[in-house]
C-alpha cells in the first residue's frame, strides 16, 4: 500500500468491516480480462460465503479458474469542499484474494446459508429442499485481505 497511514492493519478491524458490510464485490479472471460482480454475502472464519444460481458467467470462471478477488467498503462521509480538488470521502475497506469452491451437498449449503443471512439478520430460516436443489453457494477460502480507511 502506498500511504501506509491510510492502511488498517489490525486484523480485528477488518473482520469488524466485513461483518459490517452488505455488498461484497467479487471479481473473478475471463479470460485476460477481470470480471466484477456486487452479491450478498456472508463471512465467517476467514471465508466468505454467496448463493448463486447453478449456472452462469460467475460459474463458468469459478470452474475454470478459482482465483478471485473481492472488495467490500463502507461509506462514512463525503467531505464537500469549495474547490473540486479538496472534496474527498471518509470510508474503510477490505480487498482481498482467495480460492472459489463451488459447495453442492445440501447440508453445506444450509450452514453456508445461515451464514450468509446472519449478516444480515438475526432470524433464523428454513430452507425448502426444492429451492436448495437449485441453489448453489460459492466458498472463498480468503488467502490474504488489508485494510484501508481515509
């Protein structure tokens, strides 16, 4: 990171931003180019967690490269200033890298789920076996993640 006094290095910090998030962005490698889609998610243990439809352009990448990246981020303040150069925003952030594993047996994906609507909720759910049959969950073993607020 190039201004080391913007970067987060306390690794309570940054969990504490991605249990704090709604939108993680997870891009994935097409080919030369970098593919970058906003879902929900969950994190839990150093892993991130989505739901997905069994097929698509995610899917496709995910089976032939499990290599991605994700971002998520919290807006604190836009700072507004008289000249355009001067205005700025306070947020925090988290990127990082890991391995996509496509989870299929049904009593991963309920936990997988759970996870996932905790962030979110404190309820709990139940999760009907048709729609688990067509439902697939996205595992991202984080490899390495920082940290950075302005």
């Amino acid at each position: 990171m190039r201004r080391k006094e913007k970067a987060i290095t306390d690794s309570k910090e940054i969990e504490k931003i991605l249990q704090e998030s709604n939108v993680c962005r997870l891009a994935m490698v097409d080919g030369d180019k970098p593919y970058m889609v906003p879902m929900n998610f969950g994190y839990r243990d150093a892993c991130l967690f989505f739901h997905s439809a069994k097929e698509g352009r995610k899917i496709d990448l995910i089976k032939k490269n499990p290599n991605v990246c994700f971002e998520v981020d919290q807006l604190i303040r836009l700072k507004k200033a008289k000249l355009a150069c001067d205005w700025g925003v306070e947020y925090k952030s988290v990127i990082g890298s890991g391995k996509a594993q496509l989870l299929e047996d049904s009593n991963e994906k309920k936990k997988a789920l759970n996870i996932i609507m905790s962030q979110y909720s404190d309820r709990t759910f139940e999760y009907p076996d048709d729609t688990l049959e067509k439902t697939l969950v996205i595992k991202v073993v984080i490899d390495e993640m920082t940290g950075k607020q302005s």
